[in-house]
C-alpha cells in the first residue's frame, strides 16, 4: 500500500500581525481518499499565547509538494521542494 507525504507550510501570525517565521513540516497521509490540501485548509490552525500574553496563530499557508511513495530505497529522496528565498518571505508574511 502506498503512502502519500506532503511538504505544507505554515505561518506565524502574532497578536494579528504577520510574524517573520514560517514552518515548513512533512505530512504523513495513509488513506488515499483525503484531498490533503483540503484537508489541511479545513483543519483548525494551532494557537497559543506567549510569554508577551499575544495570541500566537499558525494559519495553513499550503502545499508545497506531495510524493507518493511505497517502501523506498534506503537514502532515497522521498519528498521535496525547491524555492527562492523571497518565495519564503511571501509565505512568511502574506501565504501563497
């Protein structure tokens, strides 16, 4: 059975304000079935309040890249992304 792993981004939003940080994770996805990026745009983004008592949020910005995969070589790539570096700004402050 294959699996699917999605590179998503997400990011940080502090007191309202777009933050400078963006966090970039690798989804695990067994069932086949889910549309992931809809899945992902429809979960409820993680939110805290830190030190300085600001609401933290981490809004779904996207999908960078989905590969399927079985059981993979050992060293194989099995998922990425390339991007330039004010693609990572834009998404850090306004989203894809």
């Amino acid at each position: 059975m294959a699996i699917r792993l999605a590179i998503v981004a997400y990011r940080c939003v502090i007191a309202g304000a777009p933050g400078d940080s963006l966090d970039v994770q690798v989804r695990y996805f067994a069932d086949p079935s889910i549309d992931i990026e809809t899945f992902l745009r429809e979960a409820l983004p993680h939110s805290y309040v830190n030190s300085a008592g600001e609401t933290v949020v981490w809004p779904f910005v996207g999908v960078l890249g989905i590969d399927e995969l079985d059981a993979p070589e050992d060293g194989a790539e099995v998922v990425a992304f390339i991007a330039g570096c004010h693609q990572f700004v834009k998404w850090a402050r306004t989203g894809i």
